[in-house]
C-alpha cells in the first residue's frame, strides 16, 4: 500500500476570462485556451528520485457546463506522467460515481450534499475524501500553481508525521510558501486604503517571522497554507473542511482541528515554491470575502472555549477581535473614497453594501457549535462509508 495520497485540486473555467458575479469565486482558474500550472507542477516531481504515493488530480469547473471538458483538458495534461507516477483525475463523472456508491451504502441525502465541487471548503473536503478511499497513511494537499523545489520534501514529511511533540502525536502538519524565494509578503503593495486598519500582509509577516523565522523547528501554528499540508487518515475521516466559508478555508479548517482536538504543528523546513499567475480581483469584492470570513471564524472562537485568541495572535487573530466591525467598516470607508475619487459609482455602491453587511452581521446568529456538530457528523457519515470505494475514471 502508498504511503501517501498528494492531492492537487485544478480550477479550470470557459474560454474567455470574465470575472463571475456569483457569491463564490475562484480566485483564477485557467481558461481552456491556455496552458495553467497543472503540468508545470507534475513536471517538477522529476526532482524525486522516486514517488511512492498516489496521486489525485480534483479538476474543478467553475460552471457545471464545461465539467466535461475540464476532465478532459486535465486528462491531455495528466497522460504524459501517467507512465511515471500512480495517478488519477478526479472530475465531475468520477465524482457523481463515488456520490452513487456512497448512496447504495446508505448515506443520507444530507451528507452526500457535502460531495461538491462548488466552493473552496467542498474542494478540500473532495481532497480528503480521495485520500480516505485510498487509505494510506496520511495524504498531502498541494496546489497546481506551486512546484518543488526540495528533494526532501517527502522525507520530512515523514519524519514528522506520527512524531510526538509535547506528549502530542502530530496528526496535522503544515508547511509554508515560498514565494518565491523568502516567506516573507511585499509590504511595499500593501495600498494606502488598506494600510491602516487591514494590512493583513503585515500581519501574516509577523506571524511567519514568529513561527517559521524562528526555532524550534515543529510547533503549534495559527495559521495554515491549504497548498502545503498534511493530514493523517484519522485526521481526515474526523474533521471536515466547512462550506460556510468562501474563501480562508484553510485557517477556517485550523479552528476546526483544535475544535476536535488536533492542533497543526509548522514545520519550518518544510517549505514549497508558490508561483500564483496574476489575476485581478475587484478591491471591494475582495474586502467583502474576507470581512465574511472573519465574521463568522470570530463567531467560533466566541462559540468554543478550545480556542483562544491570544494562541491565534498576531494573524488571523488581529482580525478575529471586539474590533472587527470597526476595522471593516473603517477599511471600507477609506476604499469608497478611493472610488470617489476615480468617479467609481459601482465600486462607491459595494462599499456601502459591505458597510451594511457588516452593521446587520448575520453571522452573530449562527450557532457555530450546533452546526460544527452536525458537520462533523455528516462528515463521518461519509468518510466511513467512503472506505474501499473503487475510484473509477
């Protein structure tokens, strides 16, 4: 049996870039007419001497009528390596196979909804389902715009995973980003209407100077890198990624762990190459996820006593705090009157509906501990009945 699962989600949309007005967007994925990261990816695997795992490619279509020739653009891509490596591309056919298997085992109608691809939260749950139905010991999340760059990648993983640290069995490790050659953000793009009140970027450096800067090389982390990390199988069967989220899945999915009583360890040596194409987003719709996000993450730590505040500092923590609404709304103000300046009627529009979002917070109302119950539950309604399912193409 493999010792590992690498799982690699791929956003593929239609042929001409256009910004989609739905609730939730992927950040860029790949028109049909271009070449995308996928294959650069694989190609960078070349620097193992030999990979002993599997391989799941989850190919995700951001509108349900092009899914078909998604897997198909994934499968041009995948055939040159499948000589090479154990691999498998998992679409939208693959996935309704393992929807129809997981039915005749009796999963109930309320847990197969969680067999999506339709956000970034299902992806992720997608990913961990492939490495339940692999079964091997833990399975390694990647994302298609990095490459390796360390021929130890694998090795350290190893040495780590299962390693107790504290009296604690590591069931959830995390690496980092380099990107592409420090960990450190550009503080110098931060622009002025973020600066003051919503400079994550300086944030997440004084996070990163504080847990990979520094020794000892394994400790508890805050944050998390969805493309650069590790779970066990028992990690995977127990806890879900969340679908009320849209965007920050991975730290959101970190709260979930110390919900359920596993903590990430950072492995500071254990480092990936991010090579994110360029994409534009609009500012506002930007601001807006992330106050979202937050919103609701700050309604956990408020629900469950396992989290603390002070243990998330400085990032996400500086976001998760009694002046949340205040930095959204302040943050939002300084946008809006950058669209004002630029005679931005729609931009000065969104601003004002995320002013409001925030004043109205619908999030406060959500029983995060009932729903996180119920999530789980679902959750391992599937992961159980997931096990010995045949993946077929």
């Amino acid at each position: 049996m493999s010792k590992f699962t690498i799982v690699i989600p791929t956003y593929w949309g239609g042929e001409k870039a256009e910004e989609a007005d739905d609730e939730i967007v992927f950040d860029h994925p790949t028109m049909l007419n271009e070449a995308g990261t996928l294959g650069r990816l694989l190609e960078s695997l070349s620097i193992f001497k030999r990979v002993e795992g599997k391989i799941a490619v989850i190919s995700v279509a951001n509108t349900r009528t092009i899914a078909g020739a998604v897997n198909n653009r994934v499968d041009q891509i995948i055939e040159p390596f499948r000589s090479s490596y154990d691999i498998i591309n998992i679409g939208q056919d693959t996935l309704e196979h393992i929807s129809d298997r997981l039915d005749s085992r009796g999963v109930s109608k309320s847990a197969l909804e969680l067999v999506k691809l339709d956000n970034y939260a299902a992806v992720r749950n997608i990913c961990s389902l492939a490495g339940v139905i692999n079964g091997t010991n833990y399975t390694i999340f990647i994302d298609d715009d990095e490459i390796f760059s360390d021929p130890e990648f694998f090795n350290k993983i190893e040495e780590s995973m299962g390693k107790a640290v504290a009296g604690e069995k590591i069931e959830a490790l995390a690496g980092y980003y380099l990107q592409p050659h420090t960990f450190r953000l550009d503080e110098d793009k931060v622009p002025d209407w973020r600066a003051p009140w919503w400079n994550n970027t300086a944030a997440m450096n004084a996070a990163f100077e504080r847990i990979i800067g520094q020794a000892p090389r394994l400790k508890p982390t805050p944050f998390v890198f969805g493309g650069n990390m590790t779970l066990s199988l028992k990690a995977l069967k127990q806890i879900p990624f969340d679908p009320k989220i849209t965007r920050g899945e991975d730290i959101d999915f970190l709260l979930n762990a110390r919900i359920n009583g596993v903590t990430f360890y950072l492995d500071r040596k254990l480092a990936i190459t991010h090579l994110p194409p360029e994409y534009e987003q609009k500012e506002w719709k930007k601001v807006r996820e992330d106050a979202i996000r937050f919103l609701y993450e700050r309604k956990k730590v408020r629900d469950h006593p396992q989290l603390n505040l002070q243990e998330l500092q400085p990032y996400p923590g500086m976001f998760l705090g009694a002046d949340l609404e205040e930095r959204i709304i302040k943050t939002n103000e300084l946008l809006k009157q950058k669209y004002q300046t630029e005679n931005d009627d729609q931009g000065v529009r969104e601003c004002e509906k995320t002013i409001v979002m925030v004043s109205e917070n619908r999030w406060d109302r959500i029983d995060t501990s009932k729903w996180l119950r119920q999530l789980v539950t679902r959750w391992q309604e599937v992961t159980t009945a997931a096990e010995g399912i045949e993946m077929q193409e």
